[in-house]
C-alpha cells in the first residue's frame, strides 16, 4: 500500500478517549500509565486513522504497550509532512512505512532501518474487471493501467510486473489516477488498476463489480514495516523489543478475533462510529490479516536482498543500498 493507503489508500492511531493532540495536525494517543521518559516512543503512522492500524489500537487499548514497560504515543502525520521527516527530527522514535519508502530514504542520506516487517504478503495487485480479456501480465501490452502516481508501493508493484513479463512502460499506458482505482476501473476509464488485496480488492467485492485479479508470485519487494533510526536502534533495542511485542499480541488478537479488534479500535477511527463502516472494517482488517503471514514482524533476507538490487537497477534509489544497511534481525518479539 502506498503510505496514504496504509497503506488510507490505504499499515495505527487516532482518537481514543485519553487522546491528546501531539501537534496541531494531528490526533494521538498515549499508554494509560505516563511511563517513564527513558520508555517512552513515538510511532508514527500514516495520515489517516484505519483499521489497518488495528494491532497498534488494541495493543493501546489493553495496554499491552504498558505491560511491556513502554509508553507509546501513537501519531498521525500531518497531511503536508514527508513520510520521514518526524523521524529525522527525533519527533517520532518509529515509523510504520513501506519497506521500499525506507529503503528510498536511506538512499537519500535518512538513517532509518526496517526492524520489523508486518506484512509477509505483498499486498499490491493488478486488477482487471471479471469479463476483461487481460488474463495475464502479458496482455497487458497496449492497455491503459492506473494507479495512484508514480510513487509508493503501487508504482514499484507495478515496475516489478514489468520487469518479470518482458514489458516496459512504453508498452502500456501508465494512467496517474490519484485514489481513484474503483471509479477508474468500473468507469471504464482505465482497463486496469494497481490496487491492495486488503483495500481495492475489498471494495470491489463489496460494491458487486466483479473482477479477477493478476498477482506476482513472490516480487522483489519488502511491504509495509517498522522503521527507526540506527541510533535509537542501537541504543534502545528493548523499548523497541516491548512495542514490537505488544504490537505482535495486538496482531495475534486481530487474526483470530476481528470482531472484537474492530470493536476496540472504534475510538481510534472515527468513521467507524456507523455501523456499516463497522462491517467495512471487518472486511479489510480480515484481508490484512491474511498478509501477516505466519509471523508477525519476521524478516526475510531474500526478499530485501532482491529487493535492494530491484531499486537500484530500476532507478528507483538515487545510489545503491546495499541491503544490509536497509534491515535489522535483532529486534524479535518476545
């Protein structure tokens, strides 16, 4: 997902009754017990508040974050803030980001080094309406494909389908359609759409129009994560042990009891105060939980190896990173 799908397009706060705003743009939420400072951390999240995010407002919401000795204050960024400004700042001391958008940014000269990966699936596809002749990436040639711009997760999604069939973009027509991918495609503006399993593909299904989707088998990219900087790495690894703990309990209780997670994080999501937004939600949070794989925040070395290859030969980072420098196992959940 991009980072305004996770990704409000679109991968974890808002207002929850103890809220207090941490600026003037945005919501947050702090751990029940005020914690110390030595423990305290600031994860950073996407700009809208969404039942993506579920595992960070139950983890809050029991206060599984406090039973882990640290105090988390979840934040939301302001619509007109970088993905890792906060970070760079030392406004937030994690931020939850595509691996690919990190691994951008340590190529721009940001310290920032993935310690956690949540999803195991990549959650980006293509998608095609059910009846389209488009049955393989392939047919694609001299078709109009859309997607948000050529940015974030969707646009390496879409670079990676190219790279694997044989194409280049010269042989589709790319179709920047901000998002916009359900009115796109069932409009019949574009003949394919860049969507997220746990986002697009969900609506689809529930607005009735029918489609079929188009996926890599195992693509070179790196999914939505945690990230911090190498210095709050090396310097506070068992307050980041603590989140991602709490955060793994959170996603543990997303997986087997949807129902309740959306019940507990209808404070942190002010939409799902309707009760069909509720029944959306359940919707989406079931499909993310399916991406999780069969660990929480695991790594996995192939994948960031291929991936930082992927970024460098596709011109994606202003300089090669090599892919140890993008990563860390020593962050586990206990």
């Amino acid at each position: 997902m991009t980072r305004r799908t996770l990704l409000g397009s679109a991968l974890l706060a808002g207002l929850a009754a103890c809220a207090r705003p941490s600026d003037g743009s945005s919501p947050a939420t702090t751990g029940s017990d005020g914690g110390s400072a030595a423990a305290a951390l600031t994860l950073g999240l996407t700009y809208v508040p969404d039942i993506q995010f579920a595992p960070a407002y139950v983890a809050d919401k029991l206060g599984w974050f406090t039973e882990e000795g640290v105090s988390v204050t979840l934040r939301h960024h302001g619509a007109n803030e970088s993905l890792l400004g906060a970070l760079q700042t030392g406004d937030e001391q994690v931020v939850f980001a595509g691996g690919g958008e990190m691994l951008q940014g340590r190529s721009e000269g940001v310290t920032v080094r993935n310690f956690a990966t949540a999803y195991q699936t990549y959650p980006a596809t293509i998608i095609v309406p059910a009846d389209s002749p488009i049955q393989s990436f392939a047919d694609l040639r001299g078709h109009s494909v859309g997607l948000p711009g050529e940015y974030g997760e969707n646009w390496f999604y879409l670079l990676a389908v190219l790279a694997q069939s044989g194409l280049s973009r010269d042989d589709i027509d790319v179709a920047s359609i901000g998002y916009t991918q359900f009115a796109a495609l069932s409009g019949g503006k574009v003949d394919a759409v860049v969507g997220f399993l746990n986002n697009e593909v969900v609506r689809f299904n529930e607005a009735g129009f029918a489609v079929r989707t188009i996926s890599l088998d195992d693509p070179p990219l790196v999914s939505a994560g945690l990230g911090a900087t190498d210095a709050t790495i090396a310097e506070r690894p068992a307050d980041l042990v603590g989140l991602l703990t709490a955060l793994t309990r959170g996603a543990e209780l997303c997986a087997s009891d949807p129902e309740q997670a959306v019940q507990l994080s209808v404070d942190y999501v002010p939409t799902l105060a309707e009760p069909d937004q509720q029944a959306h939600a359940l919707a989406v949070l079931k499909a993310t939980t399916e991406l999780y794989g069969g660990q929480f925040g695991v790594q996995n070395p192939g994948r960031w190896e291929a991936m930082a290859g992927f970024f460098a030969d596709s011109g994606l980072v202003s300089s090669p990173v090599p892919a140890g420098d993008a990563y860390t196992t020593q962050i586990v959940a206990r």
